[in-house]
C-alpha cells in the first residue's frame, strides 16, 4: 500500500531507529496499520452514504445553521445579556454529548479527547 509506504518514511522511519533495531516490531505495527485501514474501509462500504448524507448530515446542518443565525439576532439582547454568539448558541443548541457537562465536567475533557465514531 502506497499511502502505509508513505506514512511510514514521513512519520516513522525518522524516529523508529532512536528506539529500537528490531525489524519485527515495525513489522508488528504495520501490519496493525494495514489492519486499521482495511477496518475503516470495510465500515465505509456498509454505510449508506446517500441516507447519511441526505437524512442526517442535512438535517444536522441545517438545524446548526438556524441556531447560529437565532445565536446572532440574540446577541446583545435581553435574553442574552452579556453573552457572545458562542455562549448563545450553547444555549439554543447545546452538543448532545455534553448535555450534562455541568454535572459532569469531565464529560467534555473525555468528549473532545475522542474521535467523532458513527455507524
């Protein structure tokens, strides 16, 4: 694979060799890469992109669009007070996953740690 040859000259052969001379666990880790990518690859095809493009991420889209565009009308207003958009808009459309991020603080230290995962 083209893309493993590359990411390994770009960004594992320039420190690999300051650790380790043992070819096996480099071996080890592209095969785990390789690994890797076949997983990610197989989870694409299964998913019906069309019904997550024109379902989901639609619907998503536009439901952030109005809730940024209320967040700007309601800057400096009563409602508001001396909130920015950003404040505002956490308000209108607050993120799923840290819904309850004032009981839980960690929650979005755990959530901004995590890659985004769907299907």
């Amino acid at each position: 694979m083209q893309f493993i040859n590359l990411a390994f000259h770009e960004f594992v052969d320039n420190w690999y060799p300051t650790i380790s001379s043992e070819p096996e666990l480099k071996a080890t880790m592209r095969a785990l890469l390789e690994d890797i990518i076949r997983t990610i690859e197989q989870r694409i095809f299964e998913v019906n992109l069309l019904d997550a493009v024109y379902g989901d991420v639609l619907f998503v889209f536009k439901r952030h669009v109005e809730a940024y565009r209320l967040s700007k009308e309601l800057v400096g207003s009563a409602y508001a007070g001396a909130l920015n958009i950003d404040e505002v808009f956490d308000r209108i459309q607050p993120l799923f996953a840290l819904r309850d991020a004032d009981r839980e603080p960690e929650r979005e230290e755990v959530y901004s740690s995590r890659p985004a995962i769907h299907y």
